[in-house]
C-alpha cells in the first residue's frame, strides 16, 4: 500500500489511539440513551459528565460552563446568534475581524440581512487585529466581539487576552473561536476574559461530529435547539455520547504534552527549507504562529494545480481552508493580509501534529520544490526576473 504523507491536521487529524479506545465502549455495549433511568442510561450520562469536567478543566473553566454540541460550526453559529437575540434591546452592532473562519463569517452575513451591522477589523500582513482600532470600533449599541484566538489558514495568534479585557472595560460580550488552539496551545478562559469559546473534537484527535461552547457563568444564553431538554435546556437532542467520550480522552492525551516543541521543530524545518525556492513566501505571523501550521505562497502558479501534483507523491496539504474548497475565489484570509489575487492563488498551508515525523518532512523538501519548477515551466504568468 502506497504511504500517504499526511499534512492537513488542521482540516482534520486522525483519531488518536487512546480516543478511538475510550470511545469503543459506547458503540457497542454502552449504547445508554443518557436520558434513561436504567442503568446503562446511567451509566452513559456519567461518561458525559466526567467528559465535561475534562473539558472544564482542560481550559480552565468549570462544568457547569461547558455545552456539548454538534461541530465547532454549531458552536459559532450559537455563540454569536444567541449573543444578537439576548441583547436586542441594546443593540445590533458586532464587532470581528477580516480573518475568521467562514463559520463565523457567514453567520454574520447571515445576521447582516437581519438587520445587523457588523465590523469587519482589517489586519496587518501578519493577521494581527489592531488593539487601538478594535477600541474605536466600540459603540454604545455594540453587543458582541468574536475574534478568533488562531487563525486556521496561516497559523497566527492573535491577542485574545487584550481583546477580552477590552470587551469586558466596554461590557461587551467576547466570544473566541479557539478551534485551532485548543490541543495546541495552551488556553484557559479566566485569563483570556473570554464569555465565550469555541473547540472541535475532530481537530486535536477526537471523532468528528462533536463541539463545545463554553459559556461564562452568568451569561445565560437562550436555547439553540429546542426538543429533549438536553445539556440543561440549552441544546436538545440526544448526546453523541461515543464522540463526548473520544474528544475527553484526545484533550487528556495532547495537553500533557504542551508546548508542542517537536511539531514547532519540524514546522520551522519545513518553513526553512521551502523559502528556499525562489519568490516563494511565508504567510501569517513569523513568530506568535500555531506550532503546526506552516503556509506559503509561491508565486506564478495556483495552489491547486500543487495540491494535485503533491497527491501522486501521496502528500496531502491544502490550498487555503479545506471549509472553503472548490471556490474560484482566492483566500479571503490572503486577501485581508493584503496578497493581490494572483499570488493569493499560489496558497499552500501545511497542517503538522505529533504523527507527522523527520521524514515526512524531508520527503516533502524533497518533492515540493521540483513540482513548483515544473508548473512554473508551463505557466504563462511566470516570470523568472
């Protein structure tokens, strides 16, 4: 069987060994509805409730704050709109960056056809939000700040700790998308001043089809989906118990090993070998950068055409954020870090974790600059000068 070099751990990683373990049980003798009174319901609402005192703890908050959902998408979606209905009376305004993912972005679209108004914070060529702009933004009416803690495109972090105290010395609400920080960095929602924030399973080494909101005590969001009466009346539906179990077991595995110095070695390896092509560039912040996340531009070619070249050497990467493959458009991330059209379309983001080794790495240098030659010999924008 042909080796797959596997480096989209940002779009999704593996499972972990010790998640798919723990997970096992509850697909097969473990089957409990959670809100059942017999005993093997019992037995699958505690599995929740000892996941959630993980996740609590895992970034600082307490079990009563941590809501279980569907995706990191869901978990936006009712972050943000849930933050609109409660303070109707105050106002409409959102404040967020150019950069978010597109499940906060289109969620303020949404909400813009609503009636909201919405401000969008440049950045600089680093993906860095401007402190002093984010606090002439703020108004009177200005209901919610969400601004992500890590970009999934480029890999930069961003301030979330002065945003939150900004947020909370205005009494606006703060929500964070920390999807691609959690399992990565360390986070703890107390010393970011977060009300809100948001994480995946899938993305640190859980199963897909589970998410979290934390929501600050005392902030008492209204329901997202009504039914059931499910995660204290806030999100019905019956408890993708299976998923809750693996994404407990995945944080409880990855944070022990925080800071990840061996994925920060072979990124800055990777990052150093490839600027070596000619007019090749590195995107997002240089320093303050998620420890797996290395992306490029080269110019003369389309990312995508690299994608497919890297795949007959079983490499996989991406092309910008896979959320928003198959568009035309170039990356609205590259665009706000002020890349013109025709360079922005050259993207290419590794995505590292712990699976990836020094060889992955090598066989990429390897690969990668003899495929960006062959496709810049058969453009007609390339020029060598």
């Amino acid at each position: 069987m042909k080796k797959i070099y596997y480096f989209d751990n940002a779009a999704t990683r593996p499972i972990s060994k010790v998640a798919f373990e723990a997970m096992l049980p509850y697909l097969t003798d473990g089957y409990g509805n959670p809100s059942s009174v017999y005993s093997v319901g019992r037995d699958a609402k505690k599995a929740i409730e000892d996941a959630r005192r993980t996740v609590a703890t895992a970034i600082g908050a307490m079990p009563e704050e941590i809501y279980f959902t569907g995706s990191g998408t869901e978990s936006n979606n009712w972050a943000i709109r849930s933050t609109v209905e409660q303070n109707k009376d105050k106002g409409k305004h959102i404040i967020s960056s150019a950069i978010e993912h597109p499940a906060v972005m289109s969620t303020l679209k949404y909400l813009e056809k609503q009636g909201c108004d919405v401000t969008y914070l440049d950045v600089n060529e680093y993906g860095q939000v401007s402190l002093d702009e984010l606090k002439k933004a703020i108004r009177s009416d200005t209901v919610l700040i969400t601004i992500m803690m890590a970009n999934n495109e480029v890999g930069t972090i961003l301030p979330s700790a002065e945003i939150g105290k900004i947020a909370k010395e205005n009494n606006v609400s703060f929500h964070t998308d920390a999807v691609q920080a959690v399992g990565h960095i360390e986070v703890d929602v107390k010393e970011i001043g977060a009300d809100m924030l948001t994480l995946s399973g899938h993305k640190l080494g859980g199963a897909k089809g589970v998410g979290v909101l934390y929501v600050r005590k005392g902030l008492n969001l209204p329901p997202f989906i009504h039914g059931g009466g499910q995660e204290r009346g806030k999100r019905s539906g019956t408890e993708n118990v299976a998923g809750i179990v693996s994404l407990a077991a995945a944080l409880n595995d990855v944070l022990p090993r925080i800071p990840l110095n061996h994925v920060s070695q072979m990124r800055d390896k990777l990052i150093e070998g490839l600027l070596k092509i000619t007019r090749s560039r590195l995107t997002g912040d240089p320093v303050n950068r998620l420890p797996g996340i290395a992306s490029f531009v080269f110019e003369g070619i389309e990312g995508e055409s690299i994608l497919l070249l890297l795949d007959q050497c079983g490499i996989d990467a991406s092309s910008g954020s896979a959320c928003s493959s198959g568009s035309l458009d170039p990356s609205h991330v590259l665009l706000a870090l002020g890349l013109p059209h025709e360079i922005a379309h050259g993207s290419l983001r590794f995505s590292i974790c712990e699976n990836n080794t020094d060889e992955d790495i090598d066989y990429v240098l390897e690969k990668l600059p003899g495929i960006v030659a062959k496709l810049r010999s058969m453009s007609p924008v390339w020029n060598e000068e």
